[in-house]
C-alpha cells in the first residue's frame, strides 16, 4: 500500500492514497509514531491506530467511506480530524476518554448522528460540528468545558 514517510526524525506518516483499505501487519511497530494522516477507503479504522502509544495527532479528514473508528483511541490524542468523513455515524466511547485531546474536528460529517460525553475532556480548545445535520443533540458534559470554542451546525435557512 502507498505509505511513505514524511518526516522520519519526527514520527510522521502521511498516506493519500484514496485506494488505501488496510495498514500492513508491521504498523504496529511504530510506537514512536506522533503524527499519523491517511485518506483511504475505510470503513473502519484499523485497529491498530487505536494501540499507537505515543500518537498525538490523528488526520483521517477526506475518508469518505469510513463509517466508524477502531473501538480504542490513543490516549495521547491531542488533534483529531474527521472532516468529511461524511459517511462516519458515530464515535467510539473511548472518545470520552481522550483526555489530553485539544481539538476535535467533525466538520461535514454529515452522517454523524451523536457524539459520547465530553465531560472528561477537560483540555478540549476547539470543537468543530459545523456542517453536522444529523446531529440529534449536542454531547453531554459540553457545558462543563470552559475555555472550550464549539463551532455548530447551523442550517442554511437560518
């Protein structure tokens, strides 16, 4: 599969192959991965990104066919983006639990219906659910956030 190298000394992958389905048995390996960008053809993010120990940020926006993320997040999360994955309907709970994560972005996704408490997530700057229709309310625990700029769905008749 078309993975390469970005920055070796840093620990950052990057993949834009839309084709790309799967990530080879040897990912696993990269426990000094900090930075990870793939644009592919999931439907599901492997499990594996899921067990990166030292991943701070995780860039899967443009995954259009994607419709969920791995059960497990790293806990390291800093920057999470899922901007047009319009296909993706939910959030695994471990997103609950993401809490060193600073950004999050759901910007057009379309399909996601809602997101776990967010309570925990007590470093989170910026939240990002514009474009997000089939949102049916917004998560808990959002109004114990301070600090915390969220971006909402608004609808074009407005």
């Amino acid at each position: 599969e078309n993975l390469e190298l970005k920055d070796a000394s840093a620990g950052v992958y990057t993949s834009l192959d839309p084709v790309l389905s799967s990530l080879p048995a040897s990912f696993s390996q990269l426990a000094a991965l900090k930075e990870l960008a793939l644009r592919g053809s999931f439907v599901r993010l492997p499990e594996v990104v899921g067990a990166l120990p030292t991943l701070r940020r995780l860039n899967l926006a443009g995954s259009e066919s994607m419709t969920s993320l791995c059960d497990s997040l790293p806990p390291t999360l800093e920057a999470l983006s899922l901007s047009q994955c319009s296909a993706l309907r939910s959030l695994p709970e471990a997103f609950s639990s993401l809490v060193c994560l600073q950004e999050a972005n759901f910007l057009g996704c379309v399909e996601l219906a809602s997101l776990p408490d967010v309570s925990a997530l007590t470093e989170l700057t910026r939240l990002d659910l514009r474009l997000c229709f089939a949102l049916q309310s917004l998560p808990s625990g959002l109004m114990d956030l301070h600090g915390c700029c969220v971006y909402l769905p608004v609808d074009e008749g407005v």
